[in-house]
C-alpha cells in the first residue's frame, strides 16, 4: 500500500475518528508530536489508526529489536511521509524528542516504567492493556497520572464497539432482568505442543533491554516476537492477556469497580512446552449481588462450545428474563427465557484489521486530551480491570481465596498474598512507587 492509497482507503475512517459516543474532537491546526514505543504488529496497528485520525506527525519510534523498527518506520514514511527517528531506549526519546502523545505497546513489564517516564516527561499516553505486570505498578501508573494531569487512555477497545455499548445500553434497560451471575470465558484449542530450545540472540535484538525490569532468561523464539503472554515472568498468561477485556466488559455493564472475593484455580494439565502460564484456568468473583466467573482453556476446542464458527469467547449475563451473550465477531445475542419470545441478535460492527475498533477509542483519546478531560478508558479505569486478571493471578499462586479491599488496594489480613502485589525489579530498574 503506498501513501496515496492508504490516504483514500482511511479518509472515511479518518473523518470517522472525529466522532466518538462520548464527543466530538476538536479540530486542531497543529499536529500531536507523537511517538511509538513497542513497533510490534499491535504497537503499529495503533499508530496506523493514529496517522489515519490526521491529528499525529510520528517524531519518533523506540524498540529494542532493530528487526522490527526498520520495517515499521518504512512503513510509516511510505504511509504518512513522516520520518520518525529510531530509539533503542525509550528514555532517549523522551528526552530528546519531548513527544506530546506517546503510544506504549510493548510487552506487558514494561507498560508501567515506560507509561510514567512519558506522563512524567509532558506526555499524553495511550497504553496497551494489561496496564501492568503486578497491582502495585497499576496504582503508581494512576498516582502519576493524577499528579502531571496528563490523559491516559488504555487499550479496551471494546468500550468504545457499536455492539457492545447498544448490549450494554440493553442489559443496563433491564431487558435481560437481575443479573444474578455473569460468565467470561475465552476457550480456544490447542495441545501439548513441543519444547523450543534456547538459542542465540538474534542480531539487531537487545536482549537485555526487553527483559529490561524483569528477570532474565536466555533467549527463546518461543517468547519473541508475540510469544511472551504465555511466559509468567513477563506477562499473565490468557487471563492478563484476554481475561481482562471480558472482565472489564462485566465491570463496566454491572457498574462495579472491583469484587470483595477472589478464588482461582487451574494449572498445566496438557500443555508440556516450554511456556509456564496455566493451559487452564478457573476464577470465582464474589461481589455484593452477583457471582462472576473467569475461565479459559487452551486444548480440547470442539464445536459444542463456539459461539461463533471462529471461536468461543465472551460474556454469559445470567437474568432473570434470560441470558445475554455478549460476544466479539458474533455481536450480542439475548436468548429470552419465555421460549415464546424470539431471541434477539445484533451484528458486530468492527474495523480491520484484526476486528478491532482502535479507530473510535483513539477519537475520544484525542477528544479527551483537547477539553482536558478523563478518556472513556482512563487509567484508572484501566486499573481496575487489569487488578480482576492479576487477582485471579495471586490467588492461583498463594493456592487460597483472597479478601479485596478495592478502596485501599490491599488484601484484608494476609501479609503473605500482599507480597504478591509488587515484585522485585531487576538490578538497575526500580520498581515505581505511589
């Protein structure tokens, strides 16, 4: 695709983005100086949205792999004619760059050190979910944020889907009844699959700088590129990767900020490779008036369970008039509990690539930064939604239920799970503080 083309393809998508559910951006005459840390396939999906939106002159993209920025950057001059210049180190970027919006899409350990750097250093953020690795970090992501009064817009996307605000809009009428119980659940296939040996870092690659505040292991194909969900040192597994958008979708339709009970169980009944996050996994969520539930598994996929040809992943609603089916490329779906009734279905109405839709919530992230106001999924927000998943996490690992005290964000009388909330840092980094 060359410039010319990609300008007509996103014209309509580009005028699009101007309008959210939550406003209208201002015009502006100046363009965001804007940069991309984290040039992945996620990373420059956003940034594609960005530059379609017209509001963003790209100054600058920081990765650690030179394999990925080269391609990226090309991509961006042959799409927009901007010449970002190229980082190794975010910190570099910052300093010499001075961007005003900066997208955070690198692997998930380093969302908290990279999005308060930028906060701190004048910039609005727009950062990939899960905010962060442990709890702790979240809450000082939140702290930073309040304190510059910089926007910072997370990556749930879904907030801003056409078929998810209408199941909202439908399930928040009462049409479905008392929500007693609510099911999230993403079930795909998969097997044992096969050790990948360790091996040479690649050339152009900065192992240690991408393991940066974690630990260190030597390098592995398995985890980059796009393989570090499924390894704990860096990332959560399938509950931190797509548990926390089917949990922020419960949180957001029963108005809820976080639960006062978690329990999870699960483990590695199949998988034998060389990942370490659980194959399987089960979370029960007590709050005041309903029970939730977080589940996944990553073998034995079979046709009885999909919601769609594609896949089986979502939200179950449980009322008292019926079930609703909150889904993602099957759109919502309320299956009424009078059998008289018909069931009533909605399409998704999503943007490709990838089925998402960047384009409206990179609108209201733009609409937010010019009337100085909270995005739609403000950090805080974003906090929240991270803490059920990483929760779900602790709880596995302390092998017990957990008490939450969600205002002070602590765990009621155990010093041992409350351990679990921060973890330490490598040498060299140091772990944020509130």
């Amino acid at each position: 695709m060359n410039r010319r083309t990609f300008i007509q393809s996103t014209a309509v998508g580009a005028a699009a983005t101007l309008f959210s559910p939550y406003g209208i951006a201002a015009p502006r005459a100046a363009k965001y100086r804007t940069a991309l840390i984290g040039t992945g396939w996620w990373g420059m999906n956003i940034l594609r949205a960005a530059m379609a939106a017209g509001q963003s002159k790209v100054v600058a993209m920081c990765d650690v792999d030179e394999n990925q920025i080269g391609k990226a950057a090309a991509e961006v001059e042959k799409l927009s004619g901007d010449t970002p210049k190229k980082y190794r180190d975010f910190r570099e970027l910052l300093a010499a760059e001075k961007p005003e919006i900066v997208i955070v899409a690198t692997p998930d350990h380093w969302h908290p050190l990279i999005c308060i750097a930028s906060v701190q250093a004048g910039a609005h953020v727009y950062v990939e979910k899960p905010i962060s690795h442990t709890i702790n970090e979240g809450k000082a992501m939140v702290a930073a944020a309040r304190k510059t009064g910089k926007v910072v817009q997370v990556g749930t996307h879904r907030r801003v889907s056409p078929h998810n605000i209408s199941g909202r809009d439908f399930i928040r009428s009462g049409k479905a009844g008392k929500i007693g119980m609510v099911r999230t659940f993403v079930n795909y296939g998969g097997g044992p699959g096969q050790v990948t040996p360790d091996s040479e870092t690649p050339t152009g690659l900065d192992w240690d700088m991408w393991c940066g505040p974690a630990p260190i292991r030597p390098f592995n194909a398995k985890i980059h590129p796009r393989g570090f969900r499924q390894f704990l040192d860096y990332a959560n597994g399938q509950l931190g990767d797509w548990g926390i958008h089917w949990l922020d979708q419960m949180l957001w339709i029963m108005e809820e900020k976080y639960p006062r009970k978690v329990f999870s169980t699960g483990g590695r009944a199949i998988k034998t490779d060389n990942t370490d996050a659980p194959d399987h996994q089960v979370v029960a969520y007590e709050f005041e008036n309903f029970t939730a539930t977080w589940e996944h598994r990553q073998f034995a996929g079979n046709n009885a369970e999909k919601t769609h040809p594609q896949q089986a992943v979502g939200c179950y609603f449980y009322g008292t008039e019926g079930t609703f089916h909150m889904g993602w490329l099957d759109g919502w779906t309320f299956y009424p509990t009078d059998s008289k009734k018909p069931v009533i279905h909605e399409d998704a109405k999503l943007d490709m690539p990838d089925q998402q839709n960047i384009a409206n919530l990179w609108a209201d992230f733009l609409d937010s930064i010019e009337k100085k106001r909270l995005a739609v999924c403000d950090i805080e927000i974003g906090h929240r939604s991270t803490s059920m998943a990483l929760l779900g996490m602790l709880s596995m690992k302390a092998g017990r239920s957990v008490e939450w005290d969600g205002e002070k964000g602590i765990i009621k009388n155990d010093p041992e799970a409350n351990k679990l909330l921060q973890r330490t840092y490598r040498k060299g980094w140091e772990y944020p503080k509130v």
